[in-house]
C-alpha cells in the first residue's frame, strides 16, 4: 500500500495493515514508534507483544522526554512495553559530527534508508533498539512500524539484527508507506 501524503492521517491505516500481515505471516512481535504514546495505544489489546520506542531523553531538550509518566503508565497497564535509549543510527556520532562537522557512517546509513522514506528508517532503528533492549526476540520476523513526523505511515515485515551487526538485518517486505 503507498499512501499520497506522509504523516499520521494514515495512521489506523497503517496499524490495520501491520496487524493484518502480523496474522497473515503469524508474526506474534511488533515495534512501533510512538513518542507520546498515542500510535502505540492503537495497538492496545491486539494479542502481539507490543513495544513501544519512544524518543531518547534529551531528544526535545536537556534531560526531558516527550512521553509523559501517564502515557507511559497506560502503555505499561496495557501490555505494551516501553523502551527509551540511545538512537541506534545517531547517538554519538551526532554529537561528533555537530562539534566537528562531517559526516560519519551511522549518519549516512540513515540518509540512505530515508531515501526510501522517512518511516522506513525509523523502523529499521526502532527494531534494532528494541532487540538490543532484549524486548523482541533474536532471529524472528518481527512488524516494525514508525512514521514521517508523528503518527505511522510505515510498517515492515523484516528481522532485525543487533546494532554491532546491523547489516545483517533483512526488510522482507514493505507493508506500507508513503508515496
């Protein structure tokens, strides 16, 4: 499915679309991107194991995070695990190349996959945070979905690989996203 437009109008799209492939493929993991919560509330009660990856501390400023205590709160009652960390695909290198300028490869590998959407590299990172949280399992088929700005318009069937491994990670298909 290619939606015309990026962004979180095609949100219930894309959940309907990951948890359809999800029961098609028997795929019982999904990652989603949701920083405050919300896209991942979409996914309360569909009998997957849910994690949620939220934005790092300090994303929107020093020592905050755009996920409140409730939202949290309610993720968590509802089954849903929530992870925050680093980004996989920017971390430390961001700081180096902002302080030195430059472009280092976490960062090109990031451009690269944006080439194919924005949504699309935010799955890749998400789902490889969420293995390295040790939240989804090693070696299985998982649903990834993650979006441009805020909501979903992006979801993949792939297996992530840990992020001192990365490129053995495998997109097996591209559920959804944008034009």
């Amino acid at each position: 499915m290619y939606f015309e437009k990026s962004g979180p109008g095609n949100a219930a799209a894309t959940i309907s679309l990951a948890l359809e492939a999800a029961e098609k493929k028997k795929i019982d993991h999904i990652a989603v991107a949701s920083n405050s919560g919300a896209t991942a509330e979409l996914l309360a009660g569909c009998g997957r194991n849910v994690v949620c990856v939220s934005h790092a501390y300090g994303f929107q400023g020093k020592g905050q995070n755009e996920m409140t205590d409730a939202a949290r709160g309610r993720l968590q009652a509802a089954g849903i695990r929530v992870i925050t960390a680093t980004h996989v695909l920017s971390g430390v290198e961001r700081a180096v190349s902002r302080r030195n300028g430059g472009m280092y490869p976490a960062e090109i590998m990031s451009d690269v996959l944006r080439m194919f959407g924005h949504g699309l590299k935010v799955c890749v990172e998400i789902a490889v945070m969420a293995l390295d949280g040790g939240l989804i399992p090693y070696g299985e088929k998982i649903i990834a979905i993650g979006g441009t700005s805020s909501g979903a318009d992006t979801a993949l069937v792939m297996t992530p690989d840990h992020a001192n491994d990365i490129f053995k990670t495998r997109i097996h298909e591209i559920i959804c996203k944008p034009y």
